[in-house]
C-alpha cells in the first residue's frame, strides 16, 4: 500500500458485506506500521496461519427439516448474553482510530455485545466503562458484560490497584492472560497512545541488557505468572476469574481445581509462541479434562457465523473476535464495529437456521465432518 492513510469513513459502504471485507479496506485506513502490528503473528507466523487453517478444515452437516424456531441467546457467569460472541481484549485500539476503546465499548453497548477491556487500553477502565454507562443508562436494557482483562504488573500492589479499579468501576469478571509474559518488544506508540490505565506504574522491560544474561535469571521473567499468582488472585477478588491462554488439558483441569470460574482457549491470536496448535485443535482435549465443571471460550481465526458454529460443535460456550476489532474500528470508527458485530450476528443466525440447529445448545460435533 502506497499513499497517504484514508481517514476513517462516516457511511458504511453496502461493499462491506464481511469480516474479509473490512479487513481488505482496513490496511488504507491504518499507518504501515499499525497495520503490520496488528496482522503479524509470532515467528515464521506457522501458528497464526494454522488458526485459519483449522477452521477451513471443518465442513458443517445440516439437518433438514428441523423445526428452526430458536434464539442465539446463551447464560455465561449468571448473565444473557444476545449471542455466543465477545470481544476479545486488544491493546491500543487508539492505534487503529482516535476514539479507541470509546468506539469499541459503545459499539458493544449497541450491539448488546460483551467486551474484555485489556489492561494495555488506550483509554482509562474509568472511562470506557462509564461510556456503557453513558449509553446503557439512555435504554432500558442492562449493557452489555465488561470483562476486565489483567497483565500481571512487575508489582503486586499495581496488580492489586488494578483488580480494585475494575471492581469499582463494575467490571463483572477478571480475565487472566498467562500466556503473554514474555512476548516480543510490541510497537513503539505514536504521540497520544498510551496504556492509560497504567500510568505512573513501572512497565515491565522488553529487552535484555547488552552483554548481560540474555533472559533467564534477569527481572525478565518477573512478569510470567505462575500459580502461586492464580492463587493470590483467587484470594485477592471475589469477581469471577477467567483464565486466558492454557493450552494443555491437565493445566485446564488444575484452573478448574484451583477456584477459576471459566476459560479462554487461546493461542492469543499467534502471536506469542509460533508452533503451538490452534484453540480449535485442544479445546476437544480441554474439554474432555474438564469435564463441563466451567465454561470454555475459544479465541483465533473466527472470522464468520459459520466459525463460531465450528468452535460451539466442539464445546465453546462463546467465542472471542480480535483483529477484526482493529480493521472495524480503522474503517469506521464506532458504527464499523457494529457493523462487523452486526454481519457476524446475522451469519450466526442464518448459518443455525441452515444447519438445523437453532439454539447454541444443539449445535454437537455430530454436526461436522473433517474436509
Ligand atoms: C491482542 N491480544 C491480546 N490479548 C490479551 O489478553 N491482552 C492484550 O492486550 C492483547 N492485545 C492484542 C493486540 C493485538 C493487536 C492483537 C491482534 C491481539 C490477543 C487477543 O485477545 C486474541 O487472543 C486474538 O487476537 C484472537 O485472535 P484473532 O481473532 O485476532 O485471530
């Protein structure tokens, strides 16, 4: 892409039809720079194509003739949700349009969608939640569920003051990302993008000292959790804990053990580890291990209504959307994320009234075949 970046546009065009199409216009709508963050995955980038992959490997099998009268609605955590999609925690959405986090909450609110709010956010806990407030406190509906997604900071008290702010500000469950403690150096931020909710707090160090011991045994390491932390955590809150990032049965089964209330099987979109599998290859292996004692949400790839189908047949309560976020929110601002939630509603509710299934609940592995 050459030429100056496209400002992001008032009117949806009636082109953007899918989640592909917005991410086609979005690399106009974004710097260089921002677009290769927000595509790039860890690596040679095996994971992160693997995660498309998957999905395309799976066909779906309808049955005909079935009664389709149904709803997309799904509980999660004592809560209705429209449907079995959030938004998945991204840092600096300000990167991708200057409203950030303001668009993307508002869009959610309209939408009736959950957001997991990150802890690198561009714009204060305080602010985006009070912005669904704003909006909810105009309707008559109860806003949508605003999970506040928490890095582990170098301090515990800065932890701590985190998990207080999101408390006090009526985040309704604490998403725990493990897999990204050690992750490469991200992008370095334009003038007026900055992890708000962090500021006056030490941020954690992203690169070794020259000649110095490369990681192991250096402050580097601080920020990996570990369980004595998911303990701590257990203790420090009585909100429900999500655990995002475990990949392996037995540590699924030892989060269930040790008091989390739910998970996000995650890969984090490709980013972190190149060559670990795709959410959709262990979640069937997570699911066996933990044996329908807490929900399982997946994130990765999920780009259509057909996608979460796939991700709900192999045991997903909901799933999570990341970049498509991003490519929304370039595009279009606020109304662009609607927008996206919007399609990725409406080929939910086609693709379950096509297969026959027309309740989240009905919808088993029986229904898809290996392509
Ligand atoms: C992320 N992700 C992420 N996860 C998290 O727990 N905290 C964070 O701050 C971020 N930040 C972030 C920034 C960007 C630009 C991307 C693309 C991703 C991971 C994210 O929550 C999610 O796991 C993946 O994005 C899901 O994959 P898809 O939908 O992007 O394929």
């Amino acid at each position: 892409m050459t030429g100056p970046k496209l400002a992001p546009l008032h009117t949806i065009p009636p082109d953007l039809c899918t989640l592909d199409d917005y991410a086609d216009r979005a690399q106009a709508h974004m710097d260089p720079a921002v677009w290769r963050h927000v595509q790039e995955g860890a690596g040679r980038e095996i994971t992160l194509r693997r995660n498309r992959e998957v999905f395309d490997s799976i066909g779906l099998l309808p049955r005909g003739l079935a009664d389709v009268s149904g709803s997309t609605r799904i509980e999660l955590l004592g809560r209705t949700h429209a449907a079995p999609i959030m938004l998945a925690p991204l840092a600096y959405q300000r990167l991708a349009h200057s409203d950030g986090e303001l668009a993307v909450v508002r869009a959610a609110t309209a939408m009736d969608t959950g957001m997991v709010l990150s802890t690198l956010s561009s714009v204060t806990l305080e602010d985006v939640a009070a912005a669904a407030q704003a909006l909810t406190a105009q309707g008559e509906q109860a806003g949508p569920s605003l999970w506040f997604q928490l890095y582990q900071q170098p301090q515990r008290e800065n932890t701590l003051a985190l998990v207080r702010r999101a408390e006090a500000a009526g985040y309704e469950a604490i998403v725990l990302t493990i897999d990204a403690g050690l992750k490469p150096a991200g992008i370095s931020l334009p003038d007026g993008v900055a992890a708000a909710n962090l500021a006056g707090m030490p941020r954690p160090r992203h690169t070794a000292t020259p000649g110095g011991r490369i990681l192991m045994g250096t402050s580097l390491t601080n920020g990996v959790p570990g369980w004595p932390d998911l303990a701590w955590l257990r203790a420090a809150t009585t909100l429900p804990i999500i655990v995002k990032g475990l990949l392996l049965g037995e540590d699924a089964a030892r989060a269930v053990d040790e008091g989390v209330d739910a998970l996000i099987v995650s890969n984090h979109g490709g980013r972190v580890l190149d060559g670990v599998p795709s959410a959709m290859e262990v979640l069937p292996a997570i699911a066996e291990a933990t044996g329908n004692r807490i929900p399982l949400l997946l994130d990765g790839g999920v780009r259509s209504g057909t996608d979460v189908i796939k991700a709900l047949a192999l045991g997903a309560r909901a799933v999570l959307i990341g970049r498509p976020q991003m490519h929304a929110l370039a595009v279009a601002g606020m109304p662009g994320v609607a927008h996206m939630l919007h399609i990725l509603r409406t080929e939910l509710e086609a693709a379950m009234v096509q297969l026959g299934c027309p309740q989240p609940g009905m919808i088993g592995p029986e229904r898809l075949i290996s392509f």
